[in-house]
C-alpha cells in the first residue's frame, strides 16, 4: 500500500484509504504492515468507519467524521478474508469489499481466462457472507470490471 492513497477529507485528519488487493495482500504477508501504515497515515487515535458510516455523516454534516478510516478493498479477492479480516479485527477496522459480480467465486485460472489482471482466487458468494456477518460490507464494481475510461 502507498500512503498516498489516504486522502485527507477536508483539512482534518479523516482518511478514505483504498487498500489495494495486489501482490503484497495476496500472500498476507504484507497485509498487517498496510493496515498498520494506514493506522499511522490517519493518525491516532483514529476513527473506524464503514464506508457507509463515513457517507451517512458526510450527508448529514456536510463533512467526514474527524479523524475518521475508511478502508475498501477492490475486486473482491479471498485474500480480504482470509489475511485482511484478521489484521482489520485486532485494530478494530471494517472495511467494504467491492466485488465483480459476474466473477465470484471463479479460481485464479478462470478469472485470467475472462480478464488477465485477476491472477488470484476471488471470493464466493458464501465467503462474502462470512464477510458481511464479520460486520464488513459488500459493494459492486461492475458486473464484468470493464475499462470505465473507454466507455462512453
């Protein structure tokens, strides 16, 4: 994860952080060092918020919650549930998963067959229930993640 893809939310310390789900997440390794680093990048202590906490505030406030963490994560890899979700439950985080919906649940060989960059397992739709009753959130990023950029 790079530090910059916190961004403060205007001029407090709130951060929307957008974990991102590539090599260092799929082996977990990594996992708890980015979650940790986002810790530090918001400073402390820093607010744990859903995404749609933090929305639920910033319409009836006008503002993001001070001091406030959001963090999502991207296609829907297992690797949220199964390396993120631990790291995310000893400091106390949430996080939205946005899932593909048309490649749930496929392996890392049918996903690249259908788009080259998903290289790894994808979730199921029985883990993204574990997720949600985890007390996660499940978005959709498209049906079949095309190149929004070229679509008119």
């Amino acid at each position: 994860m790079t530090v910059t893809a916190c961004r403060p939310a205007r001029r407090s310390w709130s951060a929307i952080c957008s974990v991102p789900t590539t090599s260092g997440m799929s082996t977990g390794r990594n996992g708890a060092t980015a979650i940790d680093m986002t810790v530090a990048t918001a400073g402390t202590p820093s607010l744990r918020i859903s995404l749609a906490q933090a929305f639920d505030h910033l319409q009836r406030t006008g503002r993001y919650p001070s001091n406030a963490v959001v963090l999502t994560f991207d296609d829907g890899y297992r690797s949220v549930l199964e390396h993120a979700l631990p790291v995310m439950a000893v400091h106390g985080f949430s996080a939205t998963a946005f899932l593909v919906t048309s490649l749930v649940g496929m392996r890392a060989a049918q996903a690249k067959a259908v788009h080259p960059e998903f290289d790894r397992d994808l979730l199921t739709w029985r883990q993204a229930e574990a997720w949600v009753r985890s007390g996660c959130e499940i978005g959709s990023h498209t049906l079949n993640h095309p190149d929004l950029t070229r679509l008119s």
